[in-house]
C-alpha cells in the first residue's frame, strides 16, 4: 500500500461496527416482541463494569484470545478449524494430569505441561489435517466428529484417573502442587482482591507471534497465498499439502494453550466442571476479529465483557442469561454479512481506482480475492 | 463464494453449538413482603426452575419459604459450561443486589461458594449437593443426601413390577452424584430379582451438562431401552426426564421420576405412566435453611437427608406401587435399621 488510504481503514472498522449495530437493534426488536423489559435490559448489560468484572472480563478475553488465533491461523489457510473445542479439552487433561503427578519442581513442572498440552493438541488436531491431505476429508467435518471423540475419550480417562476427595461429587484429576500455580496479577489499584491469570503472558506472546509469522516471513506469506488462491500458491512453488498439514499442526498446538491460564491459575485441575465452549466462541472472536491480531483482541475483550454482564441478567432485569448467547449468535451471522457487503464495497472502490489510473471508463470484470 | 458459504457454515455450527442447551426463562418475584423481610437469593444449576425435577425441588422450597416465612427472593440460574469465577460472580451479584442469604443448588457450586463465603463472611450459605473441604465454612450448610438409598427403594419397585424382567436407567451426566442414583438402583433391583437385566444409559459425558436439560436425548435414550424390551425405566436426568415420560407413553410402558413427586409435576399427559418417583427432597433442605435464618437458629456444616430423617423417600401418588407398598416399607425399614447397607457407587 503506498499511501495510507482512510477509506479502506473505514470500510474495514465499518463492517464490524456495522454487524455489532445490527445485532443491538435486532436483539432490542426481539425484546419488545416478547415483552421483556428493554430498559433494564440495556442499563445492566451496558452498564461500567466493576473493578472485579473487569478483571474477569480480561481473563475470559485472554482466554478467548488464545481460542480465536488458533482458529484464526486456520483460517488463513482456508481451513477451518472446529475442532479448537476438543482439542483444548484433550491438551488441558493431559497437563492436568502430568502437572498433578509433580514428577517435576516449580516452573519446570508448568512449562513442560504446557508443551505437553501443545504436542497433545497438535497431533489430535494432525488427524484432521492428515485426513484431508491423504484423503480429501472436509476438515469441517471432521473436527466437529473429532469434538464428540474428544469428550468422550477424556471423560473416559478422566474416570480412570480422578482423586476422590471426601465429601465432594465432583470429578477431578490430582491438584496440581502448589509450587506449580502460576501466580495472579494483582490489581489492587483498581479495587479489587481479584488477580489477573498469569499466564495471560500466553495470550500477548501468540498474539505478537501471530502477527509477525503471518505478516513478516516467508511462511506466513505462503500460508497467505495458498489461503488466497491455491493455483497461484502451486504456481509460486508452495507445497499446499505441505502447508495444511503444518498450518493445522500450529492450529492445533495453539488450541493447546487455551486452558492453560485456568488450569494453572484457577482451577489447578480438570475436572467435570472444567469451562466448555470455549473453542466455539474462539470460532466467533476470529470471525468478528477478521482474524487480525488487534481485531480479535477487541473481540475477545467484547465476548468477554458480554459474558460477564450477562451473568447480571437474571438478577438485575428478569431476563435469562441466555438472551446474551442470542446477542452473540446474531452478532456472528451479521459480522458474516457486514464483511460481505464491505468486500463488494472495496471491489467496487478497487475498479473505480483502477478505472480511474488507466484512463478506462469501466473496470474490467476481475474478481478480485478476498484477503 | 464458497469461502463465504464455509463461513456461515461454521458460524451456525458455532451458534447452534452455543444455544443448544435452552432453558426457561428465570423469573424474578417482586414480593408484597413487608420491608423488613429477609431476602433469599437463589442460585441454579444447568436448567434452573422449570425442570420439573431437581431444580424444580429447590424451587419449591423457595416457594414454600416465601408464603409461609415471607421472604423475598431473586432467582438465577447456571449457563452450561460455564467457569467457577462466573458461578462465584452469580453469588457476588446476589449478595451485592442484597439477598445475602443464599442457597446454591448443585455441586458445580462448591468451590464458588467457597470462595464468595469468604469474601462475604456476613452472608450466610447453603450449597446442595456438597460437602467437600472446598464448600465448609462457618456461614456455609452442606446440603446432602442419601440418593442411593431412595433410588434402592424405586429399583426393588420397577424390579417388582416388570413383567419382562428388563429394566433400565437413563442418567443424566455422567458424575459421580448421578452413578450414586444407579448404584442405589441396581441393588435394589437385583435385592428383589438378582438376574434382573438393566440398561443404562448417560446422556451426555462431563463438562458437557447439557444431559440435564435435553429432553430429546432422554426421549431416544428411553426410546431404545423400551424397544429393547425393558418395561420400566428410571430417570435421574433432571430436565431431560420429561422425554423418558414421552417414550414411556408412546411406547405403552412405565417410567420412574427422580427428585420431585413427578406424578405431580410432570406435564399432565404424562403423569399416567410414573410408576413411582425417587424423592429427594431438595425442597425440604432449602426451607430448612431458609427457617433457620430466619428464626436465627442457623448453623453450619453437612446436614445429611436419609431415610431416616425422611430427607429422601418413594413417592405414592397415582396408586401405582400401593399393591407393593409392605414390600417397599419393609426394605426401608431394613435400611433405617442398618440390616441393609446401600451402596453409594
């Protein structure tokens, strides 16, 4: 690009503002019509969140962070990657379980654990990677029938490998010794005992990583192009399979480090009651992110937010909790559409500059690809 | 555009995937209560009021609460799959909207209402379904009971009341607590017919909670046993109960309710084909707590609800069992007296 050009920046904060707008008004239409009390609706969900929320909010969008690129790495690729869910529950079992053993001390104990999630997560996630090289299997496909596997296969090693603990009906692994817990930010400025996860360092270090891999060196160029156009990528010498398989192996280990901030500084186990969904929603963060590093940590920050004033829902205004997940999917359907009319939107600027550079009074009819 | 395509593909995935547990509504009570009323917030597992079984038994220990004690209350309930900073969050919101007495019903509560019982030592708590280290404290009562022993009460009912000799259990996550209902279960039936065959069946496999509050999986999974041959199953599925009364009716054959009487609860076409309900009286643990803070006479730590205390029990509406009635009265009995030991898992 060789001038900054305003226009194209608007047009791309335009889509998601668009899309979040979009899913206000409709959500407030749906309100009326089932005569939910709309003002108090609004009042608790838009309302300043306080200091212990905000520290909740911040965790749950370094969480959906890490979620989100995982996703997003696929998707720039092509590849969508659905089975982010199963994959973390399967990498944050197999920390869980190795870091409840001690085998090793302190800091030692928490880092291998967490490559053993990454190497865990990869290699459930290579099966769908494989499956598509060798035998042209939708990824879609299977990473949502991985998703069930996965869930039943921890829950059946889970069984082998719970602690009893007296008096409790929950089902755990072993607690992770103490030495091995990452320590919390304290943010006592802002008013509150909670702690920010330390592993939140995870989120910034993969979203820095992210944006340098994708955006400065060779590789992520040629993730680029064999996401944009796989005949241009064949044609420029990139072995395409080659690049699914890796692309889907980092996915994949990515996925791996989504757990981690909570098993390391919340729950300092797996268990039963361990937080699901979580690679869904990282499925949405991306998409309302546009994969973009920045993007998507507003987004994360977004979910989060409306996660936690969702939970006010019920008490402050008589309305279900539920009503946000609503909020959250039509967010998702119009974030699809606001990008499609913004992509039309900038192939139509695009022509017109061409049409006006070349001295043509029309544009030729070339489809642009869309980045 | 393919790519396009794709992307809606996956969002819809994504967005069914997000809402596929629905549930009702929460409803909030603005009470006519004098000014001076104790306020009582109450915090639901996955599937909240309108369950018609455990939910459903806590709220109507609220309910009784409100009209004889005059509270007031605020309701809210869990999201599946959701974090122990958002249960303890849903505590904090109560206790901060003023309803510091709070009962919290399941045991995904235990750790959240640890750490708000800490955080808020002037509120008082009580939390069903657990009595781990992580719950107890000194504002905290531990709710429990002996779901097994009931459930041994309704397994020698459907074992003595099958003709085919087949029976079966559909339970709805697979945890710890709900194999304990199976366990109370199954000794009951082979007590009264030890080659008796028992299908089981769990809904959905842990974190995912949505067993309790899928009345479709229910309906299939009962479906399948009744086609299987069993005439009688057992539920202890919460929501998702209401589909086993369903397939029990197409099919012509019995089911058996769990927590509520839910000959009483159940949808009205329904009830015909409860044979007998497992009671765990879930409402009598929450007034209980409720009483005690308001007659200033609370006490923490684990109350258990047995046999013996009458905390679980069979249910008798709609006649069904009263031709077994001795049969079922000597079994508890033998349990209150200890000549019978229940096993719990």
């Amino acid at each position: 690009m060789k001038t900054f050009d305003w226009r194209r920046v608007a047009i791309s904060v335009a889509a998601p503002v668009l899309a979040i707008a979009v899913s206000l008004l409709i959500t407030t239409l749906m309100l009326v019509v089932a005569g939910d009390p709309v003002g108090d609706v609004w009042r608790v969900l838009l309302k300043v969140p306080l200091p212990r929320q905000i520290v909740q909010i911040i965790n749950e969008a370094a969480i959906l962070y890490l979620s989100a690129v995982a996703v997003a790495v696929g998707f720039r690729m092509n590849l969508f990657n659905i089975g982010v869910d199963g994959q973390y529950r399967v990498a944050s079992f197999a920390a869980a379980v190795f870091a409840g053993q001690g085998f090793l001390p302190g800091w030692l104990n928490i880092i291998v654990s967490i490559l053993i999630a990454m190497v865990c997560s990869a290699l459930w996630a290579l099966i769908a990677g494989l499956l598509k090289v060798w035998r042209g299997v939708s990824e879609v496909i299977s990473t949502i029938m991985l998703n069930y596997i996965a869930t039943y296969l921890v829950a059946y090693f889970l069984k082998m490998t719970a602690v009893k603990v007296e008096g409790s009906n929950a089902t755990n692994t072993r607690n992770i010794p103490a030495d091995s817990h990452v320590p919390g930010i304290s943010v006592d400025w802002l008013g509150t005992p909670n702690k920010i996860y330390g592993l939140i360092v995870l989120a910034i270090i993969v979203g820095v990583g992210y944006w340098f891999v994708i955006n400065k060196t060779r590789f992520g160029y040629d993730l680029r192009a064999a996401g944009a156009s796989e005949t241009a990528a064949v044609a420029s010498g990139v072995n395409v399979k080659r690049m699914l398989v890796i692309s889907m192996g980092i996915s994949g280990a990515l996925a791996g480090l989504v757990g981690m901030p909570l098993l390391f500084g919340q729950d300092f186990h797996y268990g039963d009651t361990v937080q699901a969904g979580l690679g869904f929603a990282g499925l949405a963060v991306a998409l309302l992110g546009r994969n973009n590093p920045i993007g998507m940590a507003f987004a994360a920050i977004l979910w989060g937010y409306l996660d936690q004033l969702s939970n006010g829902l019920q008490i402050g205004a008589g309305v279900s909790d539920r009503l946000v997940l609503i909020i959250q999917g039509i967010i998702v359907l119009s974030v699809v559409i606001a990008y499609e009319l913004a992509r039309r939107a900038k192939l139509r600027m695009d022509e017109r500059t061409v049409g006006k550079e070349t001295g043509a009074l029309k544009a030729p009819e070339t489809k642009a690809v869309a980045a | 555009m393919r790519q396009v395509m794709k992307i809606a593909i996956a969002a819809t995935a994504a967005a069914l995937a997000l809402t596929a547990c629905s549930s009702p509504t929460a409803t909030t009570t603005s009470s006519s209560a004098p000014k001076t009323a104790i306020k009582v917030g109450m915090a639901y597992d996955v599937g909240g009021r309108g369950d018609q079984s455990f939910n459903d038994s806590a709220a109507a220990g609220l309910d009784k609460a409100k009209a004889d004690l005059g509270v007031e209350t605020k309701e809210a309930s869990a999201a599946n799959g959701e974090s122990d900073a958002n249960k303890q969050e849903r505590l904090q919101q109560l206790v901060d909207a003023g309803y510091t007495n709070i009962v919290a019903v399941g045991f995904a509560y235990a750790n959240a209402v640890g750490a708000a019982a800490k955080a808020n030592p002037n509120a008082k708590f009580a939390i069903v379904d657990d009595a781990s280290d992580a719950s107890k404290g000194s504002n905290i009562e531990n709710i429990v009971f002996a779901e097994n022993e009931g459930s041994f009460l309704v397994g020698a009912a459907a074992a003595l009341k099958s003709t085919t000799g087949h029976i079966g259990f559909v339970g709805g996550v697979e945890t710890d607590l709900i194999k304990k209902f199976y366990a109370g279960f199954a000794a009951g039936a082979q007590k009264v017919k030890a080659d008796i065959k028992i299908d089981v069946k769990y809904l959905t496999q842990p974190p995912d909670f949505s067993g309790f509050a899928s009345v479709d999986k229910g309906k299939t999974a009962a479906e399948g046993m009744y086609q299987n041959g069993a005439d009688i199953v057992y539920h202890a599925a919460g929501g998702s109960g209401g589909g086993v009364f369903t397939a029990a009716k197409a099919a012509g054959k019995l089911a058996i309710g769990v927590d509520a009487d839910q000959a009483l609860t159940a949808a009205a076409d329904v009830r015909s084909v409860i044979l007998t309900s497992m009671l765990k009286k879930v409402n009598v643990g929450v007034y209980d707590f409720i009483n005690s803070v308001v007659k200033g006479s609370f006490t923490a730590g684990v109350k258990t609800f047995d046999l013996k205390s009458g905390g679980v029990d069979y249910a008798t509406t709609g006649g069904k069992v009263d031709d077994i009635k001795t049969k079922l009265d000597d079994f508890k009995q033998q349990i209150i007296d200890g000549k019978i030991t229940v096993p719990a898992k």
